[in-house]
C-alpha cells in the first residue's frame, strides 16, 4: 500500500530572516577584516626581515671580499692609494682594484673600468679605513705616501649601515697574508 503525499499549502517553511542573515553577514566581515589585518602584519614583519637580511649579506660580502683581497697580498707594494675612505691595491694577478666608502655606497672599480655597487645603505661619515704599521702605530695622514704605504701592515675596515633606524656595525682587522708580522720571510717566495 502507497502512502499518499500530504501537500499542505498552510504550512509555515522554516528558515532563516532576512535580520539573521544580515547580522551573519556582518559578523563574517568583522572577522575577515580582523584576521586580513593579522595576516598584513605578517607579511610585512616577513618584508622587513626579508630586505634587513639582504643588506647585512650585501655587507658582510663587501667586507669578506675587502678582506680576501688584501689579504692575499704577496709583497709590500700592493697598495697604490690609501685614505680614511678608499683603498686601491694591486692584487697577485696584476688587477687593479680600488675600494670607495666615501658616498652611501660601497664601489669596487677593477683595472679602471665602471664602478660596481658591492653594498647599499651604507653611513659615509662613519665608514672608514685606517692604517697601523709593524708597531701597531696609527698612520694618519692621508692620503698615505709612498713611504707609508710600504709600511702597512694592518688595515682596519669598518662599515656602518643604516635601516630603517637600526645601525648595523661590521669591522675586521686585514692583514696582507705574507706581511702578517711585518716582515717578508724567505719562506714567502
């Protein structure tokens, strides 16, 4: 036996308001305002962690690549410019390489041709080189003669960055590789 359907047209259908609707709708914007807001913040937290790493890499590359150069220097001519804020030198392979901290950037010019940018961001004022002889004397006046150029025996780099407020200070101590006690030993040859 078939059960017949019973249709009553007079029956309430349940649902939801048009006001309960509404205050759904608005409370879903209230908490996707809330957690786009949550997430913005992270993303920029992310982009400032992001561009302050990629200037201390820059900078520590710039120094690390100072350091190795002049480092590696084979015998007490290698410097053809000193002052507080550039250095040229003469590497093993007869290059000409010439270090300026004295705008907002860090250059290195190679044999004389354009000037690559190695660091940003940079403090002109507060990024120096300074030079010390074989007794650890400062030598001072600059640019460095000939003579004083030959006495070298320990350069002093510092890099001042600033970022957004924050002040990044790197230093190292340089002292050409065969030149460390400031004699040239037969054993260098």
């Amino acid at each position: 036996m078939r059960k017949k359907k019973n249709f009553d047209t007079k029956k309430r259908v349940a649902g939801f308001t048009l006001m309960e609707l509404i205050i759904v709708m608005v409370g879903i914007v209230i908490i996707g305002t809330i957690a786009l807001n949550i997430f913005r913040l992270g993303a920029d937290i992310y982009g400032d962690v992001v561009n302050r790493a990629a200037v201390v890499s820059a900078n520590r590359r710039a120094i690390w690549r100072m350091v190795r150069e002049i480092s590696l220097q084979k015998d007490e001519n290698y410097l053809q410019v000193a002052s507080g804020s550039e250095v040229q030198l003469v590497t093993p392979r007869d290059d000409t390489l010439k270090y300026d901290l004295s705008s907002d950037k860090i250059r290195l010019t190679k044999n004389m041709d354009s000037a690559n940018e190695l660091a940003t961001n940079v403090i002109s004022g507060q990024s120096s080189l300074s030079y010390k002889d074989s007794d650890r004397n400062s030598l001072t006046s600059f640019p460095l003669d000939s003579s004083a150029r030959v006495s070298v025996k320990l350069i002093n780099v510092q890099i001042q960055t600033a970022l957004r407020g924050d002040t990044l200070t790197l230093r190292s101590r340089i002292s050409p590789q065969n030149l460390h006690y400031g004699y040239r030993m037969p054993y260098h040859d």
